[in-house]
C-alpha cells in the first residue's frame, strides 16, 4: 500500500488499508475471510478505474509530483546496467541536480542523463529539488558530445520544476547554458530520446529535450510554466492553479493531440510509483522502438527531420 497519497487517492488509500487490516486478521486469527477480501478487493478495482480514468490536468501535475515517483536513477538501476557516471563541466563543477553518463540497454550502449530529485530535505538539497544549475548543462552537452564521438545514441529523462534561477547560477551563466544546448542538441549526429518522467518545466526541461523523439508519460506535464506561475501572472492567485493547469494544455494526451510529442507512455493504474518496475519495462520497451527506427537513419537525415520536427511546432492555420 501507498502510504502518500493524494486527496483525491483517499477512497482508495482507506479501501487498501482495510484489505491489509482483514489479511493480518485472518494471519493472526487463523480465521478464512477470503470472501470478504475479495469483496473489497473488487470494490478497489472498480474505484481504482473510476478515480485514475477521469484525472483532471491539475490532478496528473499532482501525480508527477508525487514524493514516491521514480526518478532518473531509479529508471537506470531498472533498465540499464553497466551505468558509468561523469561528473563536471570542466569549466566550474559538477551539478549533482543533474545525472550524466554511460550505459547498456541490452546489447546497445547509449549516453544516459536526466534530472534526479532527492527523497529526503538532505538529499533535495544536495540536489537542489532537481533543479539543475549552468555547469549541469554544460556537464550533459560534455556527455552528449562524448557520445557523438563514440556514436552511442543518447537517452534523456526530464523532470524538473525549472532551471535553478537564483543569482549565482545567472552569473555563471544559466540562460547562455541552456540556449547553447538548443542550439548544440538540433546538430547532435546521434539519435536523442527524451522522456518527460515527471516535471518538465520550461526551459529546465528544454535545455536537454531538444530530441528526435519526445515522449511523456501518462501522468507526467510538459509546459512552459508551472500552473502555480501561470495563475499568479494571469490572476495574481496561485490557487487559482488548477485553471491554469486545464489552460496550459499540459498533459501528455494534449500535447500529442497538438503535435509537440511524439508517444505517451501508457503508467501503471494509479501512476508510475505504483509499480516502478512495470513502468521501467514500458520505458525500456518504447526507447528500443525508436532507437531502433532512428539508427536507420544516416546522420545528414536525422538532423533534417529533426529540424523540420522543430520548425512545424507552433505553426497553426485559421482556415
């Protein structure tokens, strides 16, 4: 059982806590209430289906949020072996908000990296809530040039509330960081699969999402600002964050019905954190797909369609 939950989660956090109360009963009491169980244990099924198919945008922020979701290191030790950290940008440091370095997916190595959040205040700090600083970007544009080098595709999980704005890391250069690695990313002669795992905010996200594939997971939110921003700048009320959720059009679903992604990555029912290992197995799965479609492609292809990708999002007709 989950013991985080959310508050719409309550009727089924309350339904699992009396399933797991009559199974140490009947443990304890030698007695059979199987029948019972099974009762609820039906009843769990069918307000699982009803709660998790009908999530509104805020609610799904609220689950890509949640504190038991897996992050970037998790997704590695499940999927990958063989995972070789770099740490540094040569320049200044290293940035632990941001992981970099080498693995094996089977029989194909790749150049893995993406935003790791802490599960504790100490480890959040260190980590700084995942929120990478301008050496974490010029760490992973390192990596990714290693990559080229050795012709390893590149593998990239997103999930950040934003780039860190605070002034030392504007004064080491945050906005040049970033906007040289759009620029970097779109020439990059290797295959780049981005997946937004949890957060993808703005331009925290973008600095390693420029990619020829995107994928967002069910319950994951890719936007150029949080809800909680967006309801402050457009009615001074950061309660006001579930509208600006509905507005955004940040959900997976939305924003392939729009064109800007590629895949949505089906989770597990109730979310990732739910069965970290089912949603490992249907990650690995969908990056093999298009590692695979991807390799066909000679370098000089690759970096057209990524290009026409890019220059196709925000193009609209009125007619």
């Amino acid at each position: 059982m989950n013991g985080t939950g959310l508050d719409f989660e309550k009727p089924i956090l309350e339904l699992e806590r009396k399933i797991e109360e009559l199974k140490k009963f009947t443990s304890s009491e030698n007695i059979d209430l199987s029948s019972e169980i099974k009762k609820l244990e039906d009843k769990l099924d069918k307000v699982k289906h009803e709660v998790f198919e009908s999530l509104t945008p805020w609610q799904r922020v609220q689950i890509a949020r949640h504190p038991k979701r897996p992050y970037t290191l998790d997704y590695i030790s499940l999927m990958m072996a063989d995972f070789t950290e770099v740490h540094g940008d040569r320049v200044f440091g290293d940035d632990k908000a941001l992981i970099c370095g080498f693995a094996r997916i089977d029989d194909t190595k790749v150049v893995v990296m993406g935003h790791q959040k802490g599960r504790d205040t100490k480890e959040n700090l260190m980590r700084n809530f995942g929120s990478a600083h301008p050496e974490g970007y010029r760490k992973a544009m390192r990596v990714m040039k290693m990559g080229e080098k050795f012709k390893l595709p590149i593998v990239v999980f997103i999930d950040t509330p934003g780039a860190y704005p605070g002034i030392g890391a504007e004064e080491r250069g945050q906005a040049e960081a970033i906007a040289l690695n759009l620029m970097e990313m779109a020439r990059i002669r290797v295959p780049i699969v981005c997946y937004v795992i949890g957060e993808g905010g703005s331009g925290g996200a973008l600095g390693v999402g420029i990619g020829d594939r995107i994928c967002v997971l069910e319950n994951a939110y890719y936007s150029v600002i949080s809800p909680e921003g967006c309801a402050a700048i457009l009615w001074k009320d950061r309660t006001r964050a579930p509208d600006a959720a509905k507005a955004l059009k940040l959900t997976g679903q939305e924003l392939l019905e729009l064109g800007l992604i590629d895949e949505v990555v089906a989770e597990p029912l109730g979310g990732a954190h739910r069965d970290p290992q089912k949603m490992a197995a249907s990650i690995k799965e969908s990056v093999k797909k298009h590692l695979k479609e991807l390799s066909e492609a000679a370098p000089d292809d690759l970096l057209e369609a990524r290009y026409e990708k890019y220059r196709k999002i925000g193009a609209f007709s009125t007619e």
